[in-house]
C-alpha cells in the first residue's frame, strides 16, 4: 500500500492543479454530487441514529448511577460531533462510494476507455478524477453535519426511553448545548473534509491504477476500501492531535 | 498522388529503429518505415505480431524503449506534438465510453474540447453516424450495440477529429461481408476526400487488397516486406506466402468435407 503513496501524493496534486477547470466540469460535479447523496442518504440516517443510540446506552446509566446525568448529553454530543459522525461516516461512504468510484474508472482502465480518451488528448484527471474529488469532498462534509444532528437526535431518543436514564430531551439538550461549541462540531467537518479527500485519491488512483481484467478490477474495489479506511483512522488520531490545542 | 487541386492534408509518419519490450518479451524488434502523406499504408500480420502494440506508440499511448516516431519530421515524443496535429485511433475493440451515449461518444471530441455549439455539434454527429450507417443508434447505449456497430461507432468518433492522420486497428473484425465493403469504402473515401494518412492494421486480405497503396507484413515484431500490393503478392518468402494464401480447405483434415 505505502509504495503508492507518492503516486497518490501525485494525482491529488494533480487534481488541484485542475481545480480551475472545475467550474467547466461543473455538471459532472453535480452529477457526481447527486450520486453520492442518493447512493447513500437514508444509510447515514439509520447507521447516525443507532450510533447516536447505542453511544447514549453505554455511557447513560454508568453516569446516571455515579449521580451525573447532566453529563450524557455532553459526551453523547462531543462523541458524535467529534469522532463518531465523522469517522463512521467517512467508513461507510469508502464502502459505498469509493468502491464504486474504483470499480468505475477501474473498468474504464481495463476496457481502454481511458485510452480512448487520451487519444482524444481528454485529460483523464479532469475528465474523470477532478469531479469525483470536488463532488465527495462537498457531499460528505453535508453528510456528516447530517449525521451529527440525527446521532444527536438519536442520543437523546434513547436517554428519554431508556428507564435506567428517562432524561428528558430538553434536558439532553440542555447539558449538550452547554458543553458542544461550535469548534467542535467545525472539527469534526473540517476531519470529514479531509477524509472525503482521502477516499477520493484513493479510490481515483486505485481505478486508475487497476491492471489485467475482471479479476484486476474486484482487487482494486478491494484495496481502493481497505486502504481508505486504514487511512482515515491514521488520520484522524493526526488530525484530532492536531486540532487539539 | 495528388491531384493538385487538393491540398495535402494528411502528415507524413516515419517510425525509426522502433524497439518496445514487456517484462522479458520484445514485442517490436526494431521496425523502420514511412508512410507519405495522404497514402493508404496497410500493415497485415498474424496475431500477436504487435500491431495493435505499434499502433498504441503511433498515437503516444505506450513510449518506446528505442527508435522514434516523427509526425512532418518531429518527434511525437514533444508535449506539444498532440495538440499541434489531429490524430485519431479506432481501437480494435471501439473503446467506445460506456456510461455515455452513442451520439454523445461520437460527438465527445467536440463537447468536452468544447469546439463547436451544441447545435452544431449535434448536426456533426448525425452526419458522421450516417457516415457509417448508424444514424438510428444514436441514443443507444454502448452495451445495447453488437460488435460490428461498436466498431462503426468508433470510427464515427474518429471521423469528427478530423484526423490528418488516422489509424484504423482491425476495422472490419466482427463485420459482416456487406458492412467490411462499407467500411473500407469509407476508409477509401474518407482519404480521396481529405487526404488523410491512413494507416490500417487488419487480417482482411479483401481489406488489404483493395484499399491499400502500400502494404507490410509483419510477424514476431518484424516487418517482412514492405511494398506495393502486386509487388507483396509476389514476395518470394515463406512466411509471407503462408499467411497471404492460408486457405483452410488446403489442411488435411478438411479435405473431404
Ligand atoms: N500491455 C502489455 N503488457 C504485456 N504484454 C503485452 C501488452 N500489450 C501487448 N502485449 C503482448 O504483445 C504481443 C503483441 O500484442 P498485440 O496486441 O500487438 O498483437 P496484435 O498483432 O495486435 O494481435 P491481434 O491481431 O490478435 O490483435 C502479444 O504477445 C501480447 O501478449
Ligand atoms: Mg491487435
């Protein structure tokens, strides 16, 4: 995996390079764009709710027993905004997008599409890379700002029902305001940012970089997913150490 | 050649010492020749030889190992060699993008290079599509298409480059009789019309025969002999005579059907 880091390093490089082309690109972006949120809205709603849900259940009555129960809304909402929505999204939208995004211009590869259009001097990275990365790195961001609210909502959902908690919502909601900044929530999207651009480099070069038939395609689907999310978990222990002070 | 009348679009291709390797097989072992502008240069050669190889250096898709290949005496190695000629490749198996159209393929060129209106554009494709008798596939998926109908697509996308040099990998594999006689019509007119150099690469020796001014024949990344079309006919080598006149009705095993 870490030999083709450099040629990662590259293509996205290269890609922003291209960035002033996106404008021209911009209905494949929107394209794109749709494709992501269709492929994969009610997904992130129902897996943020039951993180949301099951967050609350494991750390609600511990805290409730120990007489804190003001706190459940604060570590739900820190949890969720900081960690949870964004790297559990950001695994969920490698499997589902950056796979498919391998699999697309993989198979392109394989059946000389690419060299078609490099016959036709269409620059593959702005025909094919440059609106995939800009339509996942604006798409997931949104996504996840989504799935914060819905494992906010979630949290509190399960703090109510719970009988070992029974915290009303306006209270859940209460602690969770008083302890969630904005900075926190701004961090867990900023992470998300850089997540989507990692999936999108990934995927793209793995596509790109996919050799021999079929076979060469399911490998790289394979690695493009793997390799997406050790990174984002390496990443975002970086990320947060960064964003810690 | 010429008639004076017209002007001499098509670019002169030179192909020098051209060596290419994959891991430990030499693919092209050195291959030298000259196609003159506007001329119809066949290369024939049994499967395998590394035509459709050469051709991938021809447009800049594979870099040599050794030699070099010049467009009007300059090295297509130069960046700006590609946006400064119009070359177009029909690739052996269409290449054509799946996830668009048929008139969207065809008229790629033009859209993403953004050329010509869309209204424009549209017209171009009609006609091109009509070119190779496809006009009612134009808002056909690739994949809804047989392999005869791939391939004339693809030369339709190669036609809206304008090419001043064109390369045509197998363009009659997978076509019936009737439509291989339309195509090398096409590929006859299209070079009367233009001037284009055109180079094809194909089995066909119906093909070959009848489009071509010049024609090589080339085996294990070789060329055996380069010449006129009676001139090759009469080549006094083996291999030459074997691959030109193989007619299976000669093997033993079907001697009595
Ligand atoms: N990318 C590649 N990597 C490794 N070997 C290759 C590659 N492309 C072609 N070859 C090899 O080069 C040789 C020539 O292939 P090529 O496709 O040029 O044959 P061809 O003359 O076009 O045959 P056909 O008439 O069947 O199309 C083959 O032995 C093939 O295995
Ligand atoms: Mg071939």
């Amino acid at each position: 995996m870490f030999d083709n880091i450099g040629q990662m390093v590259l293509l996205f490089w290269r890609t922003l390079g291209a960035l002033p082309l996106a404008w021209r690109q911009r209905q494949k972006v929107f394209e794109q764009f749709f494709e992501i949120g269709n492929a994969s809205l009610l997904m992130v709603c129902m897996l943020s709710f039951f993180i949301g849900g099951v967050l609350s259940l494991q750390t609600g009555p511990a805290l409730v027993e120990r007489g804190l129960p003001s706190a459940v809304g604060g570590i739900v909402g820190l949890a969720v905004a900081r960690e949870l929505a964004p790297v559990m999204m950001a695994i969920l939208i490698a499997g589902r997008i950056g796979s498919a995004m391998a699999a697309e211009i993989g198979s392109m590869r394989v059946y000389q599409e690419i060299d078609a259009l490099r016959t036709m001097n269409i620059n593959p990275i702005h025909y094919l890379v440059l609106p995939r990365l800009v339509a996942i790195a604006l798409a997931l961001p949104m996504l996840v700002v989504l799935a914060i609210l819905i494992g906010w909502f979630g949290g509190a959902t399960v703090a109510e029902i719970n009988h070992h908690m029974a915290i009303p919502f306006a209270v859940f909601f209460g602690d969770l305001r008083s302890m969630v900044e904005l900075k926190d929530v701004a961090n867990g999207v900023f992470k998300t940012f850089c997540f989507a651009i990692i999936i999108g480099t990934v995927s793209c070069h793995q596509g790109m970089a996919t050799i021999g038939g079929p076979r060469g395609i399911g490998r790289s689907v394979t690695k493009a997913v793997v390799n997406s999310i050790i990174l984002i978990v390496m990443f975002d222990y970086i990320l947060t150490r960064l964003l810690l002070h | 050649m010429n008639s004076p009348a017209q002007k001499p679009d098509g670019v002169k291709l030179e192909v020098r010492g051209l060596r290419k390797s994959f891991a430990s097989q030499e693919v092209l072992q050195g291959l030298d020749f000259t196609v003159q502008p506007g001329e119809i240069f066949v290369i024939m050669g049994p499967s395998g030889s590394g035509k459709s190889v050469l051709l991938k250096h021809l447009i800049g898709l594979e870099a040599p190992d050794a030699g070099e290949i010049l467009v009007n005496g300059e090295s297509i190695m130069t960046p700006e060699i590609a946006a400064k000629y119009r070359m177009a490749l029909v690739f052996q198996s269409g290449a054509l993008l799946n996830s668009l159209t048929v008139g969207e393929n065809v008229g790629l060129y033009l859209t993403e290079h953004r050329l010509k209106p869309p209204a424009e554009i549209e017209r171009i494709v009609r006609e091109k599509l009509a070119d190779v008798r496809l006009s009612e596939a134009i808002h056909k998926m690739p994949g809804e298409l047989s392999g005869g109908m791939k391939k004339r697509a693809a030369i339709a996308r190669a036609l809206v480059i304008e090419p001043q040099l064109i390369l045509y990998d197998e363009p009659t594999s997978e076509l019936d009789p009737l439509s291989s006689v339309v195509i090398g019509q096409e590929i006859w007119n299209l070079n009367q019309n233009t001037r284009v150099t055109s180079l094809v690469v194909t089995h066909d020796r119906d093909l070959a025969f009848g489009v071509a001014d010049r024609i090589a024949v080339m085996d294990g990344g070789q060329i055996l002999t380069i010449g006129t079309p009676e001139a090759v006919k009469a080549f006094p080598d083996a291999r030459v005579q074997t691959f030109l006149n193989a007619d299976f009705k000669r093997e033993p095993r079907f001697k009595n059907i």
